[in-house]
C-alpha cells in the first residue's frame, strides 16, 4: 500500500508498505509498552525492597539474580537502562505513525538487534554463573526478542529505499515530525522511573506508628 505523507512532497523516492505493517507496527508498541512495563517493576524492587534486605541475609531466585555483581552498570540497575530501552522503542514506533517514514524502520533494525545480543547475554549469566532464574527478566528478553521479530515481518513487508538514500533528509523528517506526539509519552515514561527514583533520595520524615 502506498503512503501518501505530509512529509512525500520534501523526498525525491518513493515507499511501500504493506497494509499489514500499521498493524504489526501496533503490535510492536504494545510490546515495547509490555516490557517497559516489567523494567519498571524491576526497578522499583531494585529501590524499595532490595534495600530493605539485610546484608548478610541469604537469597535465592530472581532477588539472588537482580543482586549479583552483573545486575548493574556503573552502579545504574540493568532494569533501569532496560526501561530507557522500551522508551526508545516506543518514541521510534510513534514516530512512524506520526510520519510513516521508512527511515524509521532502518533505524530500529540495530536498536531491536542490539536488544536481543543483549537479552541473551543476561539470560546466559542467569543460566552458568549465577545459576537462578528471573522470571521478570527473562519477561524482558522474550520482549526483546519478539521486537526484533516484528522489525524483521515489517522488514520484510515494506518497500524502501536503502540507508544511504534517506539518512541525508533526516532534517527534513524531524521538520515533519509532531515532536509532542513522539515525545511526551517518552517523556513521561522518564519521568516514572525518575519519581521512582526521588522517594528513595528525598528527606521524606519517618513512618509514625499507630497507637
């Protein structure tokens, strides 16, 4: 199917895409939500519940896993960075219902790629060295692998020019682009994990216990 775009006039090529793809491409975000929502969870456990157990209290399972020495990245929990993530993912998705631009899809192909080398590097270290699983995590690396599957299907059923073609009219794009669209779901997704973030920090005063 082709796609007429307010942005077709400024482009000296043409696209293609299947009247599949807005579907898939739907899908594709309800996933993207689906696992930022799970590296949400994720990091509220890293702020509130790990903190509250003891240091030398033993662990198992998914708290054994999301405490280990590889669960963080210059002190920043994995499920944090994996939320920054999911919102990429989601802003690109919404930047193509907002342009249909197959420039976009280009540039999800080594996010969504990159996604998947690695979830199956995490999942690796849940399976040799730590030896315990995370049911959450392992939530997150079926979400990144079912993103890339759906880049490629979408791939696979849109007509486009090559990279080299496109990536010169990327200011072009963005003076197409509705930056609210694209930007405020991003942005208030930062701005959950980063009030999560805050309660831990704040000089919140102490709980006072019931008579």
């Amino acid at each position: 199917m082709a796609t007429p775009t307010s942005t077709r006039g400024l482009f000296d090529y043409d696209w293609n895409y299947s009247t599949r793809v807005p579907t898939l491409f739907a899908v594709f975000t309800a996933v993207a939500v689906f696992g930022w929502t799970v590296t949400v969870i994720l990091t509220a456990v890293h702020f509130f519940a790990i903190p509250a157990i003891p240091a030398d209290a033993p662990v198992a399972g998914s708290i054994r896993v999301i405490t280990s020495p590889w669960a963080y990245v210059f002190g920043i929990p994995l499920a944090t960075l994996g939320s920054a993530y999911y919102l990429t993912t989601i802003g690109l998705s919404l930047w193509w219902f907002d342009t249909r631009h197959p420039l976009i899809i280009k540039i999800l192909t080594p996010i969504t790629a990159t996604g998947v080398g690695a979830s199956a590097y995490f999942v690796w270290l849940q399976l040799v060295p730590i030896g315990e699983i995370c049911p959450f995590c392992m939530m997150s690396a079926s979400a990144t692998v079912i993103l890339f599957g759906l880049e490629l299907v979408i791939l696979s059923k849109s007509n486009t020019p090559s990279l080299a073609n496109m990536v010169g009219d990327f200011k072009n794009l963005l003076a197409e682009t509705n930056l609210a669209v694209v930007l405020f779901p991003v942005l208030a997704g930062v701005l959950t994990v980063l009030g999560l973030y805050l309660v831990t920090v704040l000089p919140l005063p102490d709980p006072v216990p019931f008579a």
